[in-house]
C-alpha cells in the first residue's frame, strides 16, 4: 500500500513513516499541506496520514484540494490532531472514509484508525 504522511513536525513524520513501512506501506512524506497535496496528485496514495493544524495549509483544506484530482475523489484519510475542539460537518462530503487519531496516540490507536478509514483492519 502506499500512504502520504504530512505533518509539519519532522519527529512525527519519523515516527508515523517507520510505523508504517514496518507493516509494508511506501511512504511519502510531506512537510506541509502543499507538498502533500502535489504528493497525492502524483502517486495516487491509498491512504493519506494529515496533521490538522500546519503553518501553511491546515489539514482539512489539503485533503479537499487532494480531493479534487480524479480518481482520489474518496481516498481514505486520518486527520491527526491535538486539538480537540475541531468541528466539522458530518454531513460534507469530505468527511466519507475519514478517521480522527487524537494526539497522543499508540501505534496500535494509528493501526486501528487507518483500519476505520479504510473500512476494514489495517494491516
């Protein structure tokens, strides 16, 4: 499987990167919403890993834009995020096959929330 790991902090770029090749995914990583986006254009990941809150793009208006390219319509994201106080509309399109992974998080949480993003166990 391949995945696009965005987050702005490079430890937890790290961190999410080695989890998942541990499990047999190519990573592609990304600093920012903009590199994620241009990732996800040209690899057509199956999944995307999102920091919410980045200096330049929060993680919601990256996965809307990612969502814009054909064929990456309904491409299964997880919006990692440390602020609990994110709302959003259950009922935007955006929304279909998302999971939301609180920080601080465990590599069996991050297993299991691409699993619900996905809709079906992960790895």
């Amino acid at each position: 499987m391949k995945a696009v790991v965005c987050d702005d902090d490079p430890m937890n770029r790290t961190l999410l990167t080695d989890a998942l090749a541990m499990v047999g995914c190519q990573v592609f990583q990304a600093e920012n919403g903009a590199q994620a986006i241009a990732l996800a254009k040209q690899e057509h990941p199956d999944f995307v890993l999102m920091d919410q809150t980045m200096p330049d793009l929060k993680g919601y208006d990256a996965i809307k834009e990612i969502r814009k390219e054909t064929g990456m319509e309904q491409v299964p994201y997880v919006m990692i995020t440390g602020d609990f106080n994110v709302q959003y509309d259950q009922e935007d399109d955006q929304m279909t096959n998302c999971a939301f992974l609180p920080k601080p998080y465990s590599i069996d949480q991050l297993m299991t929330t691409i699993g619900n993003a996905l809709g079906r166990p992960f790895p």
